[in-house]
C-alpha cells in the first residue's frame, strides 16, 4: 500500500470548514484512498473512501485530485466534537488485512 | 445496525495474570483483527481472523493469541501480563464488498496491568 504523508497538527475555528490535506504521491491506479479519526481514547471511526471521483456522505466530502497524488478531506461545519486524529490511509481494491495507521493529523477545533 | 462491541471497556489484572478479551462483530461481517494502542503511541496490528482461521498475526510474542467463534465473534488471550501491555484493545470487523474492505472498528478495552 502506497505511503501518506499529513501534517502533524492543524487548527479550525468551530463552524468553519476543516480542511485535512492528505500526500500519496505514490498511489497506484488500483488503491482507494480511506480515512478515518479516533477522537481521544476512543476507538477510530470510519469517515469516507474514494478511488478517484470525490466522494460526500453526511460526515465529511474527500477531494481527490485529477492525478491522484493528493486529496483533502473537508468537514463543511467543524464543531468541537470533530477534534480528534484524522489518518489518511491508502488501501490495494481487493486488499485485506491489517490497516497501517500513520501518526495522522491532529485537528484542534477551537471555540 | 448494531456497530462492533466489545467486552470488558475496562479490565484491570497484575502481572503474570492471563486476560481475556472479547469482540462481537457487525452482523455479516465475517473478518476480525485485533490492534494494540498503547499511550500515546499509534495503533499496532495484533491479529487478524477470517471465517475462523488466523489469517495475520503482527509482531508480537506468541502469549497473545485469539480465536474465532462460528458465529465470528472473536476472544484475544493475552498470557503471563506484563506491565507494557497496558494499553486499548481494539477490535475492528469488516466484509468485502465489491472489492473494497472497509474496516469498522468497536470501542476498546482498556487493560491495565499493575
């Protein structure tokens, strides 16, 4: 599975969009693109996938860009509640077996 | 549809002890794997079933073990307790689905070792 590189640590103003940019410059046309966030102590929640078209459901929308090498994952209306690690993980279709959880960024949403 | 439980949320044991700690996956799911977080640190594969076998295990010593169940619930053993073993369980089910896995994880089970 193609490595993924976030930033350690980012802020968000509560009810603004969170942005959480995500580099997998060396993906492969075959593997999805997971995230997921393990708010503390907790254990992580699945948030969204993707292939290549952008994706949205109700908890957040995934950009991915035209050459797949990037993505961003937006949260439209931070609350608190959102505050937790958010990992980006690149995963083979047809791939199982073990996640690999990186360090993941860890977004701060401030009142 | 009920998420992935898991029992105790907390155990508390001594060293040398054995724990034993359980996982009721999401209906239909037929994998299990097992992760350790320790504080502060990132989550670490432990063992991985599917349709009753083990499939993977991660670098960890052979007193952790498992098993799963007919009905694909599944049991992480952890023998002779150290003080480093402290940490959250987690147990994450998931079913292939075109293709694509997607992991579901339950809430954990903080053991701590005194």
């Amino acid at each position: 599975d193609a490595k993924t590189t976030q930033p350690t640590s980012m802020d968000c103003a509560e009810g603004r969009a969170a942005n959480l940019p995500c580099n997998h410059s060396t993906i492969s046309g075959n593997e999805y693109v997971y995230w997921y966030r393990q708010i503390h102590s907790q254990g992580p929640q699945y948030i969204i996938h993707g292939l290549k078209n952008n994706e949205t459901n109700e908890m957040a929308s995934l950009i991915i860009t035209e050459d797949r090498k990037s993505s961003t994952l937006i949260l439209p209306h931070a609350t608190l509640r959102d505050t937790a690690v958010y990992y980006c993980i690149v995963r083979a279709q047809g791939s199982q077996g073990n996640l690999i959880f990186g360090k993941g960024t860890k977004l701060s949403v401030k009142p | 549809e009920a998420g992935v439980t898991q029992s105790p949320t907390h155990l508390i044991k001594t060293r040398g002890q054995q724990a034993t700690l359980r996982c009721s996956p999401i209906s239909g799911h037929t994998s299990v794997y097992w992760y350790q977080q320790a504080l502060g640190l990132g989550l670490q594969f432990l063992l991985w079933y599917d349709e009753g076998e083990e499939r993977n295990r991660g670098n960890f010593p052979p007193r952790f073990s498992g098993r799963q169940f007919p009905n694909y619930s599944s049991e992480l053993n952890v023998n002779a307790l150290e003080l480093e073993d402290s940490a959250l369980y987690l147990c994450a089910s998931s079913r292939r689905t075109g293709g694509v896995e997607t992991q579901y994880f339950g809430p954990g089970t903080r053991l701590l070792v005194l």
